[in-house]
C-alpha cells in the first residue's frame, strides 16, 4: 500500500500526529502491533494533567494542552460513539524539592498565565490535615534503618487548582485515532515493524514476508520500541540524545481512611520519590519519581518486560505514600499495572526531524507527555511540513503559536541534537 505519511505507532501521541497531519491534507497511513489505538505505554499512562516542568516550553505546552482536554469533543471534532476519555479537575499539588524550586515553578506559572497558589507548611497542614507535612529529604531505601527518622523540617506547597487526571488514556488515544480516521487516516493494525529501508525516494516499510507500506514520509512514533526502529533505519547517527526503555510500576490502594472520596487531588512528592492520583472510585494511584534510592529498571527489549507488579516495588512506593498518608491502608497483595516508559536521557521529548530524508521522530515521550498529546500532533505536523517545504529546521527552528493562549514555542527546545537540557528535574517530572 502506498501513502504520503507514514506513522509507526498508534499510541496518544501517533493518534495526535496522524490527527493533525489528516487535517491538514496529507494522506496518512498508520501501523501498530497492536490489535488497536493505545495499547502500548499509553495504557499504562497515570494520564496526569499537571503544569509544573522544569522549562519554559514544557509549562506553556501543557497549559495550552489543557485546554483541548477542558473541551474534549470540540479537539476531536465530535463524540466518539465508543465512548469518551474524560478529564477530571481535581488541582495538583506539588510538594517542595530541591530538584524544583518552587520560586522557578511560579515565574514559569506567571509568564504562561496559570493560576497557582503558593501554600506555607501552616497553610498547607490546615487545608490537608489528613497530610504529613514533615520533610523527609532525600528519599531513602524503605529496608535502610534511617528510613523512619523524624523529620527535619516541614513542608510547603504549590498549588494549581486547573490540574487533574484522565480517567481512561487507552480511550484517549482511541478517541484520537476516531477523529483521524474521520479526517482521512487510514489505521492498520497487528502489524509489527520487521524492516525500513528507502527505495526511489521512498521509504518502505516491511511488516511481514509478503506486506510492505510505501511512504514520501514516515514518522517513528513507537514508544518505547522507537529506538529499535531507529536501528532499522539508520536514523540515530547524529542523536545527541538517547532514550531508552524504562520499566514502571503503578499501584492502585484505597484511598486513605477519613479523607472524603474526592478531595485527594494528585500529589507530587519527591521528597519522598512519589506521586499520588485519585480514582473517581475514591481509590489512588501511586507512583514513583526515580528517586536515586531506587534501582531503575533498564531494558534492551521492551517485549521483555514482565507486565505484572512484583511485590517489592509495590512496598517500597506504597510504604513511602503511606508515610505521606499516614490513614492509608495499604493490603498486602499488590494491585497495579506495569508498563514501559520511552525515556530520554534528560526527560524532555524529541520532536524532530532526523539527518535521513523524510524521517522523523516523536519520541522519549513516556512518562510526562500524555498530557501534552493533544498539542503534540500539531508539533510534528509543523516540523513535518515545514522540513518538506524546504525549512532548515536543524539551524533556525521552527515554531509553533498556540491557539489558546498565544504562547510561541520555539521547537528546537525539542531537538534530536541539543545538549541535555541542565535545567529539567532529571525525572519523570520533567
């Protein structure tokens, strides 16, 4: 089959690009190994709607995101008849920690337009007294025998009140990948990616002994197999980013016993290496922020990785929650989902163009992107066409004015061949 885009992958963020690109007129062909949309690492996503990054383009991105999240159906053009993902705005509180400076989070939240509050250890211990406000920084080992010590200070907050959750990121991606089907893209599934090469200014996609895809453009956006179909191209040689497979754990507990369903709202903690994100059930989801405590979990294959939760990772973020949450119950048999993170080496995505013509990446995005995904298809259709109509994109980058909020996002913060970025948290935070 022949097409003017390819697209490998049809997790939250292929479905955006092909969603964007089917806008604008291109005919997109999209390939998963999935027997569906979001059926990879956006499965596993805690689809957290938060604003607080370490740059400039991470905050104004997420704020312009949430807004498509706010009006849903207006992004998509209409209602998915299989139903709807749902964005729930329960406000975000970010614990302080060196790695973020509260103050830089302000300014950063001052310039883009976000409302947010800044809550002294008093205000934050009589607005949440069901919450541990001690400071027990750095993260330990929850076995290390200074894991208990008393505090050492208390703690203040940020608060954002527009922050919150999507309830379903499989939907999500789904939803997407229905409103790019009604613009034109063409979705074709239970294909995995066995070899690319370029063939008379084309690229070809083999995904079989006899199916091979024809293509002018063909984006990577595979998740965390992308680095692998980097290798099958080519693609990488001049990266001076990496990204690499991460396997993650989420844990679901029931919500901490006296709190009223509904009034946990997500909680950054990595003073402790957590995050907190309430269920419309009334249950949490707990994760972790790579603290340097804790051993990360590598992959050269993502196949490999095991899907269950193991019962050590459950007691270690559920231990260090609980501490938190200290009227949290927590069961003795694990409950979760594991999954695997496409994480580059300094936490900010790559969105670009590559030294192969025609060949473009989405990718290092597990982890802190759902929530920028809606945007992100707008991202790579600019980089997209403007490469293909000539742009030196490598040495005056493109960029991109929101919509919504007028904020101009340089996309060479973005690139394949930039230096990791000193300013980012070096975690899941960004």
């Amino acid at each position: 089959m022949s097409a003017e885009v390819g697209i490998i992958g049809a997790g939250v963020v292929g479905a955006s690009t092909a969603l964007s690109l089917a806008r604008r007129g291109r005919r997109v062909l999209v390939i998963d190994k999935a027997a569906g949309p979001g059926y990879g690492s956006t499965s596993a996503s805690s689809a957290i709607i938060r604003f607080n990054y370490s740059t400039w383009e991470g905050v104004a991105a997420s704020w312009e995101s949430r807004f498509r999240w706010d009006d849903w159906a207006g992004h998509l053009g209409g209602v998915d008849p299989a139903g709807m993902a749902r964005f729930s705005r329960c406000g975000m509180l970010f614990l302080d920690a060196p790695q973020a400076p509260w103050r830089r989070s302000g300014e950063l939240f001052d310039r883009a337009g976000i409302p947010w509050e800044r809550w002294e250890p008093a205000d934050l211990a009589a607005r949440m007294p069901w919450l541990d406000t001690g400071s027990y920084y750095p993260p330990r080992p929850v076995d290390a025998d200074d894991f208990g010590a008393d505090a050492s200070g208390s703690l203040g907050a940020v608060w954002t009140p527009d922050a919150g959750y999507v309830d379903d990121p499989r939907l999500a991606a789904a939803n997407l990948a229905w409103a790019a089907g009604l613009a034109g893209a063409d979705f074709r599934y239970r294909q995995t990616v066995t070899g690319i090469s370029r063939a008379a200014n084309r690229w070809v996609v083999q995904t079989g002994e006899h199916t091979a895809y024809e293509v002018d453009v063909l984006v990577n956006a595979a998740g965390p197999w992308s680095g692998a179909v980097n290798a099958m191209s080519g693609a990488a040689t001049d990266f001076a980013i990496g990204t690499r497979p991460l396997r993650q754990e989420v844990h679901q507990l029931p919500g901490p016993a006296g709190v009223a369903a509904g009034t946990v709202p997500v909680i950054s903690d990595m003073d402790l290496g957590t995050y907190v994100r309430p269920e419309p059930t009334g249950s949490i989801l707990i994760g972790g922020t790579e603290p340097e405590c804790d051993p990360l979990e590598w992959l050269d294959d993502p196949d490999t990785a095991d899907p269950g939760v193991t019962l050590e990772r459950y007691e270690a973020q559920a231990t260090r929650v609980a501490r938190r949450l200290p009227t949290l119950r927590v069961p003795n048999r694990p409950t979760g989902i594991a999954g695997v993170y496409d994480a580059s080496d300094d936490w900010v995505p790559i969105y670009d163009r590559t030294a192969l013509p025609g060949y473009y990446v989405a990718m290092g995005t597990s982890g802190n992107q759902f929530k920028n995904a809606p945007l992100v298809g707008d991202l790579m259709a600019t980089i997209v066409e403007g490469v293909e109509s000539g742009h030196p994109h490598d040495t005056d980058p493109l960029t991109y004015t929101c919509p919504h909020t007028g904020h101009v996002l340089d996309l060479g913060a973005f690139s394949r061949r930039r230096q990791p970025n000193p300013d980012t948290s070096g975690t899941v935070m960004g």
